[in-house]
C-alpha cells in the first residue's frame, strides 16, 4: 500500500537555526499537505501543494513539492520557540489520508 | 472561526464494552473523517465519509468500528467491542472540498481501554 516516510524522526536546534523536515511517498501524488500538531494538541493545516515543483511560502515557512511528485519538503527560517511540535505531511490517494510519521521539533532558547 | 467539536474530551472504559465517540463537524463542511494517533505516534487514517456513506476505509477500520451521521449535525464513531489496543487519542475532522484540501480537525477524544 501507499507509505508516506519522513527525515528526521527528531530535531533539536538552537533557537535561530534553520530547520528542514522531508517527506516522501511510495506512490506519486496529486497533492501533499502539512500539518503542525503543538504537543498535546491537534493537527493544524498548514498548506496544500499541488503542482510539479510548487513553492510556497508562509512568512520564514518554505514548501516544496518534488518535480516527480512523491516528495516534499518544509524548511523554517530562523527558528523560534514557537515553532516548536511535530510536522507531518499527507497525501491523499482517492478519498484516503495518509500521514508521514511526522518530524518532531525542539527549539532551544 | 468555525471549529470542529468532539465529546466527550476523555473516555475511559473496560474492555468489550461499546464506546460511542462524537463529533460536530463545520457546518457546510461534507467530508468527514476519523483519525487515531497512539500517543507519540503518528496520526493514522481510520475512514471517510462523504455523502451518508463511507469513502475510504483503512486496514484499521474493521468490523468492530463503525460511523453514522444521525442528524444534520452528528458525526459518530462507535467501537463496539473495545480492546486494550484502541486507547488513543481519536480525532474527528471535516473538509470542505474533500481528502486533498484542508482538514479542520477536532480537539480529540482520550479513549482509555483498561
């Protein structure tokens, strides 16, 4: 079946640091989603990239989506204490979602 | 902002009972799902629902699980013989556009099988 993989399973960076988590899909993708979950939390809909080499940006968030369509990335700026949670992202194949196992963040201050 | 809702926030409950977790989506939203994430691991996909009837289902979601929309408004998970294996956290959320599109999730509830 599909499998959504991701690097790093943990990060721990000095608050200023840039940070950078991957995702990538066994299947190609008609689209990929992130998502923050703050500890003890919910998931929280970041962004959705949809076409072949896409970028977007969210003030120090840059996302990529892969030319081939079966990875991204999600880099922040400068971290801050703020960004602290696990990131995952998602692709969905017909109407199932399927979740990378999420890289988790610690910034220190 | 227009959330998602679910109750109750914590269930605990013995095995082989019934539990019946809810959820109220965004009210325009038609697309409705049900996650579990075991605690500090990564949130996994049980089913989708979208027109009074299940989409997709996953490996998860077999017989002992089931969902209905009542009313309107309700949208219910119900577990009928639980096993210790099912404490997690069970997240409800609701789309708008469908599975690709952002999903507004529910703060969760706790299931605690003992």
């Amino acid at each position: 079946g599909q499998q959504v993989m991701q690097i790093p399973q943990y990060q721990h960076v000095q608050e200023g640091e840039d940070f950078t988590t991957y995702c990538n899909s066994s299947t190609t993708l008609s689209n990929i989603q992130w998502y923050k979950q703050r500890p003890g939390g919910h998931p929280v809909f970041l962004i959705q990239l949809v076409k072949s080499g896409e970028v977007k940006k969210q003030k120090r968030l840059t996302f990529q989506f892969g030319e081939a369509k079966k990875n991204s990335s999600l880099h922040i700026t400068a971290t801050q204490t703020t960004d602290v949670g696990t990131y995952f992202c998602a692709g969905s194949l017909h109407d199932k979602v399927i979740f990378g196992p999420g890289t988790s963040l610690s910034v220190i201050p | 902002e227009p959330e998602v809702t679910q109750t109750p926030s914590h269930q605990v409950t013995q095995m082989g009972q019934e539990v019946i977790l809810r959820c109220v989506p965004i009210s325009n939203h038609l697309y409705f799902y049900w996650y579990r994430q075991i605690l500090g691991q990564k949130v996994e996909f049980l089913v989708s629902f979208y027109n009074n009837e299940i989409s997709e289902k996953s490996e998860i979601f077999d017989d002992q699980f089931s969902v209905e929309r009542p009313d309107g408004s309700n949208f219910t998970l119900k577990i009928r013989s639980t096993k210790l294996e099912d404490s997690a956290m069970y997240f409800c959320a609701s789309s708008d556009q469908g599975s690709g599109y952002e999903q507004y999730f529910g703060p969760g509830t706790r299931l605690t099988v003992t």
